[in-house]
C-alpha cells in the first residue's frame, strides 16, 4: 500500500480512545510494519488505571543513526462527534478530506511514514529506519515513559543519535522547539456537616492562603524575564489554576477542596523551582501535595545542520516553536529531535477531526525524501 489514504483507514477504523485499550490499533501497526520487513519490539505494560497498553516498536535496516520516526496511537475521546452521517471510527472520505477521530493526531501522519518506506521499495539501507508508535500520549505520556526505560530498540535510537522527526501535525512546517509541561495538585481535607452546627471543617479554609500564593506565581511569570521568552507564542509559561470543591451545597461545610496547577516551561527555565516552592506553601496550608506530571521542553539548535537540512527537503525557509507538548517531552535524549507531520493542530481533538488528502501525500512525499537522504544506500 504506497496510498497513505489506504493506511490510514486501517489505523482509523480501528479505536483507540486513551481510556481505553489501544491493542486493536498496535496489533494493525505491528502487522504494517511486518509487512514492510521491520523486525518488531512490542511492549505491552498496564496504564495506571489498570488498563492493557502497547507501544511498537520497529527496525529496517542494519547498524545505527539514520532515523527515528515517533508517534502515538491513542486519541481523545469523540462523545460529542458532530458528523451524523457516520460514527467518529467510521474512516470517511468526503471533499478531499479523511474525516474520523486520529485522521489528523496523529493516525494520518503514521500513515504518511509507512506509506513512504512502502515506496522506497526494497532498497539496501546504509543506516536504519525506525518507527515508534506510543500509547496514553494524549494522557500524560505514559506509553513514550515505558519506551525511555525499557525499550532495547529506543536504546539503540539513543547511542546512534538517530535523526527524530515527531510527527505530530504541524502542516508539514519544521518545528525546532516546544514548551515542556509540568503539573501538581495540592489537596485540602475537612469534614462535611451541617454549616450552623460545630461539627465541620471546611476544606476551603485551609486552601484559601494556597491559593493567594498560586495567584502570586501567575502574576509573577507574566513580567519575570526569568519566566519569558519570545521565541514563543504566548511567551509565558501559561501557569493554570483550577479550583474544585465538588460542588457542595451551600449549607454544608465542604469536606474536600483541591486545587491543581498546570504550566509550560520553556527551554532553559526552572520548573521544579516553581513547583518546590508550591509544594513548600501546601506544607505550611497543611494540604496534601502530589507532583503529577513533569515533561521537558523540547529544543534542537534552529542553525543545526540537521534542522537546515530538514527545512531544506521540507521546502521551508525558517523553522518554528509551538506551544504545546508530545512524547518528545520524555525524549530529552535526542539531540537531533524536530517534530514535523501533515495536517494542522486546528483540526486536532476537533468534533470533526479530518485531514486533508494533499497533506496525507505531500507528508508522505516528504517522509520519503527525508528516508532517502538519510538511510539510502
């Protein structure tokens, strides 16, 4: 199949909603990659809510270096999918656009990196093709965490240094940077009762002096220069605070109050300081504290050879940031690290999710070209 339309239905039509298991969709790409010649890693691990999880991961070619091609197969939950015509899971083609959940993030793009080794043939490789498919991206990396500490074929990645193109959507655009993203929780514990009685304690109480100090960090990362950088659009670290109480009623003292912070650093910035000093208040507030979620910014040197190189096959004349996050966030290894795919992030987790059908190809064209440069004999 050299069509990455014929691909992507296979990987579309099979769901994978990151709730759930993604078994059905690695069982289809491990059986691509197969086909192709690949040899296959498989890891198959439980998410944290027990769930059955697999990554794949595949090989073409012998030695190391040449290139890592990384992307997830999970994608967001579609209940409020707007097409009546037919279901999110149900691959359709209408207007030159593929139309289902992961037709854009990111299921075209895997499509668009199989499709191109399809058409190099059965060439002889002088460095490796490697293909790394994720679960549980879009819920907090757990599947690109797995790969990191135990995969044999991503230590291989690493010691060669392979050339790695994250294929999130990106328009087919050379992006050299992203924010990282970092993440807590702190958590109030009361008693509920009847609020004209004695008995209750209200979480809220204690959250309240938290909360003044979470408001001083926003305001603070909005004018520090040690927390900006133009290189980005916002160029802040976007510090976001939400509050739940779980809706009690207005007559009983709540017994539960969290407050939960999520941010974006940039390269070369500090998280964990911001998130010490957190935790530092929850302790004096009395308030639990969970440190959820911590991924690295990604950064590759915008006058690299390798991003010349990349933005010379790509066609473009300068290279790009974005704002939010993928698995490169745990690929802090790689030094030599752009994310590049078809298709535009504005259509991603869209209740009308599609990809255009000149993306799935110029993607796959320049997928190709970029296999050719780097691993053809």
């Amino acid at each position: 199949m050299t069509n990455p339309l014929e691909y992507a239905r296979h990987l579309v039509g099979s769901p994978s909603v990151s709730s759930q298991s993604n078994t059905e969709v690695s069982n289809v790409v491990e059986a691509m990659l197969r086909s192709l010649g690949f040899e296959i890693e498989r890891q198959e691990f439980p998410d944290p809510q027990g769930v059955p999880k697999v990554n794949v991961i595949g090989k073409i070619g012998t030695g190391v270096g040449g290139v890592a091609y990384l992307g997830h197969t999970d994608v967001v939950p579609a209940e409020t999918w707007s097409i009546p015509d037919h279901g999110p899971f149900e691959p359709t083609v209408r207007n030159e656009r593929l139309y289902g959940r992961g037709s854009c993030d990111m299921k075209g793009s895997i499509a668009c990196a199989l499709a191109a080794v399809d058409r190099l043939g059965s060439p002889s490789l002088r460095e490796p093709i490697y293909v790394v498919c994720t679960a549980d991206e879009e819920v907090g990396f757990h599947g690109a965490r797995e790969v990191v500490e135990k995969s044999a074929l991503y230590r291989e990645i690493v010691a060669g240094q392979s050339r790695s193109i994250i294929g999130e959507p990106t328009e087919l655009n050379v992006v050299h940077a992203h924010k990282g993203i970092m993440g807590f929780r702190a958590i109030s514990h009361g008693r509920a009762a009847h609020s004209s009685t004695r008995g209750g304690k209200n979480a809220n109480l204690a959250l309240i002096p938290f909360l003044q100090e979470m408001k001083r960090i926003h305001d603070e990362t909005l004018v520090d220069p040690r927390w900006l950088n133009d290189e980005f659009d916002p160029p802040w670290i976007s510090w976001n605070i939400v509050i739940n109480d779980f809706n009690c009623a207005v007559n009983i003292t709540a017994p539960l109050s969290l407050c939960k912070v999520y941010f974006r650093p940039m390269p070369g910035q500090p998280g964990e300081e911001l998130v010490n000093r957190a935790k530092e208040v929850a302790q004096r507030c009395g308030l639990e504290f969970i440190h959820e979620c911590a991924g690295q910014p990604v950064y590759t040197d915008p006058n690299s050879e390798f991003v010349r190189e990349t933005l010379t096959l790509a066609g473009g004349s300068q290279s790009k940031t974005v704002s939010y996050g993928t698995d490169g966030a745990m690929f802090s290894e790689l030094k030599n690290i752009l994310v590049l795919g078809p298709g535009s992030i504005q259509q991603a987790h869209t209740d009308d999710e599609w990809i255009s059908l000149d993306q799935l190809e110029k993607g796959t064209q320049l997928f190709e070209r970029l296999f050719r440069r780097w691993c053809v004999q």
